[in-house]
C-alpha cells in the first residue's frame, strides 16, 4: 500500500512539506512515482525518532557531566583562591597547633599544686598531693573523652 506525502503525515503528526524534507534526506522511502510505501515509511520514520532519542539522551548525559565537571573545577579554583588568601590552612597544620594549645594547657593544670605551694604557704605537703592527685584525675578524665 503506497500513500501521499500528505496521508504519511496525517499518519506520523507531521506536516506533508516535513515529510518531503525527510524523503529528501533519505530518512523516508519513496517510490518514482512520489508515493511512499505505508509500512517502510512508518518503521524508517521511526528508527530516525529513535536514533534521535538516542542522540538526544547521549547529548543530555554529556552535558550533565560537562556541568558536573564545571562545578568541580568551580570548586578546586575557589578553594585554590580562599587559601592564598589565607582564609583556608591545612587540617594537619591546625591539628598541630591545637596539640600545642592542649600540651600547654595540660603543663600549666600539671604545675598547678607547685605554683600553689609557692603562694599558699599554710597548705601542708598532704594538701599539695591531694591537689595533683585532683588535677591528674580531670586530665585523664578529659582524656577519656577524645
């Protein structure tokens, strides 16, 4: 069964000229005669669609890992810019100088009983052990806690 341009488009929910066009483009067969065969047209007309989907699916994936990996690089140059400017430091250079801090604080509540002694003069040898013995108990007690 052969049809007209204007048939095959009432068929496929296209215009007769873009059913040409696509005859011109070798997507659809058409006979010598202009006529188009009713059964090859619709399947020819259908792997165009389909391999256009394909296309189009393909060209959406590309472009959400084109965005993907703009956003990525956004990312590297922004954090490149924040740590010459200085708003950003290495965490191991922090957790260096955080241990530092904890050392010193930990020094300091150590010599608490001496310094004690030093200025409470009335405080008897028993006093000054029960008093390490007090700063030692919250230093490990603050250790248990990492």
């Amino acid at each position: 069964m052969t049809i007209t341009a204007g048939e095959l488009a009432e068929w496929l929910g296209l215009t007769a000229n873009r059913v040409s066009a696509l005859a011109r483009e070798g997507v659809i067969p058409r006979n010598a005669d202009k006529r188009f065969p009713l059964r090859a047209a619709i399947r020819a007309y259908c792997d165009h669609a389909r391999v256009g989907a394909t296309g189009r699916r393909a060209d959406a994936e590309l472009a959400a890992e084109k965005l993907r990996l703009a956003k990525e690089n956004a990312d590297k140059l922004a954090f490149q810019n924040a740590r010459a400017r200085g708003e950003l430091i290495a965490a191991a250079e922090v957790g260096r100088e955080w241990a530092g801090v904890l050392r010193d604080v930990r020094a300091a509540f150590l010599a608490l009983p001496s310094r004690a002694a030093g200025k409470l003069g009335h405080l008897t040898p028993h006093d000054l052990a029960a008093l390490d013995a007090e700063v030692r108990d919250v230093l490990m007690e603050l250790a248990e806690h990492e």
